[in-house]
C-alpha cells in the first residue's frame, strides 16, 4: 500500500515511516506513515491534544520516536540532535530578540554559524526583501506591527536556508483581521521562497486557505490526507466530516439503500437521503452530514430546485455575519433544528423570527457514515 502523499522519494523533503510516540499508556502518536513533498506547502490538523505538537516536535529533533524513523532528504533523522538537522522553527510566541535591530535579529543564526559580516549583510538585505521588509534592518522590534513581527521571524528561520520550516500555530497570537492578512500573505511567501512548510494548526481555515495538502489528525493518527477541495467535498470518515467546515449533523438508522445512496431516518423522523461513505448496511445506526451552504431556502417551493425532497420549516432566528450569514429554523413536522446559509445576494435577508420557509438539498452534497 503507497505511503500517503507518496511520490519518488526524490521527491520528498520529509518521509515518516511508522512513527511512533507513547507517554506511558498513552499514545500520542500511532505507527504514522506519510511524505511531504519538495517545495509544498503542508498542513497538520486537529484539535489540542490530537498529537500534532508531539510529531512536529519530532520532526524537529526536540523528542525521539519510540518507533519508526523521519527522513529528511532521504537521511535518517534518528539519533540527529535538532541543531544538526536542516531544518527551522517558528512558534507562536515569536521569541525575537528585543534588545536587537531587525536586522540583528535575522542575522543571528548565521553569526552563530561563523559566517562572516559582508555574507551576512547581503543575506540580510536579500531575506528582508524577499519577505516584503526592505529597508527594515535598522528598526527597533517594537516598531514593527504584529505581522511585521511575524515576517521577520520568518526571515530569521529562512535565512539559514532549511530545507523544511516548521510551523506551530505561529498565527495564534494575532487579531483576527491581522490572522486573515497573514494567512494570504504566508501562502505567498511559501510560494515564492519554495521552502516546504510544515505547519500545525487547529484552525482549519488556515489549513485550508494555506494549505498543497492538509492532513487531518485525530487520537495520535490521520483520519484523512489529501487537498483542502478533498477534505472539504469527499470527507472520508465522521470525525473529517464534523471537524472540517460547518455541518448539520444528524443521527439515525438506516431505512434503505439505492446504489451509493442511503436514507437515513432520524430520531425525530425526518427521512433524509445522502451518499454513502464507507460501507453502511440498512438497520444499523449511522450518521450524516449536510452542509449549511449545500441547503437551497426560499419562502415558496417554487424557489427551490425542481426534483430534490423539500421541506418546510419555521425560522428560529437570522444570524447576520455579511457573507457568512446563517438562519436557523426548525422544521415544521419534526421539530429538527438546522442551519442553513442565506445567499449571498441579500436576496431573504429581511427573514425573520417565526417566517415560514421552504428548503432543499441534493442527496450528492450530504454524506452518510456508519456510526
């Protein structure tokens, strides 16, 4: 069976091979296997105490593998200490030195390394450039704003010319709108330099937004691996269907099966139809998801696509966030609670509290797992 993410094993910057962590009966990490290609930009999610930070800290050479071994560039990384491996760290507490000029601060390492001062000028001058900073070498830290702060820690990392950057949720400390700019400008940056990046994250819009490839963690595993558009659209177990976007999630049995689609009947009796993930088999509990956006709502059925089961349903409340507006209602024979995103043409933005409402959706946009 290919390793996940496999290509030629030229073709990767970090192999992981059956790794594995334990904190007495805990495990941490699970006989992982997977490879990151050369020049991507790689994603790791989960939620805390998934084992993330555990491997990432592996692949740096700060914790040893019970099990298993970590490649970079085809070498065995066992029994390497961190600072001979090519490879670089940013956290989410920048760590820069206050006391030091930007400058300073980048050129630290490649004094530490002997080399010497006209090299590490233009190292400098180029690394502020290339991380849209040019003319900064002489700034105090403390005239920069948070995302300046962010590059130049970047650029520090950089400089010494890794061959992967690690990422622990370095955007955790900043404002949100500052996060959303620096998501974009991260993305850009990776792609220009051509440094493989690894990153850690339980934020998965950074995940997404940032990300070649996005691996999903769970309980010290990957329940999946594949591209944001994959994660998003083909969820391969529960947990990636519930973790990743917003979802209605309901529970029920299995009524009947027709090829890859099966009708779930939920607790409350709605009749609901999606597509079969894995293997699920009529009688036994199972689960499904359907996505806010993935619902068609209108005051009238003729509103909604032709052909697809519709609903009707009383609203709740409007929850206004410009794009990301939501209505939540119930509907009207079962009492289920959903949400469902309004469209983004304004066009139902004046619903409101105790409306009725007509929804729909595609059996094809919702998926069904056994539970």
């Amino acid at each position: 069976m290919p390793t996940p993410g496999a290509g030629s094993p030229g073709d990767n910057d970090l192999e992981v091979l059956a790794v594995d962590k334990r904190y007495g009966a805990f495990a941490a990490v699970q006989a992982l296997s997977f490879n990151v290609r050369r020049g991507s930009f790689f994603s790791i999610l989960g939620p805390s105490g998934c084992g993330k930070t555990t491997l990432l800290r592996m692949i740096a050479g700060f914790i040893a593998p019970d099990s298993g071994d970590l490649r970079i560039k085809g070498a065995s990384m066992l029994g390497v200490p961190p600072n001979r491996r090519p490879v670089n760290m940013v956290f989410q507490h920048l760590a820069l030195f206050p006391m030091m000029s930007v400058g300073e601060n980048i050129a630290y390492g490649l004094e530490r390394r002997g080399v010497k001062g006209p090299t590490i000028q233009a190292k400098v001058t180029d690394m502020l450039q290339r991380v849209g900073l040019p003319g900064s070498a002489d700034k105090r830290i403390d005239q920069l704003s948070g995302g300046q702060k962010q590059r130049v820690a970047i650029a520090r990392s950089l400089v010494l010319e890794p061959t992967l950057l690690l990422l622990d949720e370095p955007l955790g400390a900043l404002d949100l709108k500052l996060r959303e700019h620096m998501k974009v400008e991260l993305k850009q940056l990776q792609a220009e330099i051509g440094t493989t990046f690894v990153y850690i994250t339980h934020d998965q819009s950074e995940a997404l937004v940032m990300s070649d490839q996005v691996a999903v963690m769970n309980q010290g595993r990957f329940e999946q691996l594949g591209s944001p558009q994959q994660l998003y659209y083909e969820p391969a177990t529960s947990f990636v269907a519930g973790f990743v976007g917003n979802n209605n999630r309901f529970e029920g049995h299995v009524e009947q099966l027709n090829g890859a689609q099966v009708q779930l009947r939920t607790g409350s009796g709605m009749a609901l139809w999606a597509k079969a993930v894995g293997t699920v088999t009529v009688g036994q509990t199972a689960v499904l998801f359907v996505r806010p956006e993935a619902i068609e709502i209108g005051r009238s059925p003729k509103e909604l696509p032709a052909g697809d089961p519709a609903w009707s349903a009383v609203v709740d409340s409007v929850l206004f966030d410009g794009g990301n507006s939501t209505v939540q209602v119930r509907e009207a024979r079962s009492n289920t609670p959903l949400h469902i995103a309004l469209p983004l043409t304004g066009r139902l933005a004046d619903l409101k509290p105790g409306e009725t409402v007509h929804f729909a959706y595609q059996s094809a946009q919702a998926w069904c797992f056994a539970a």
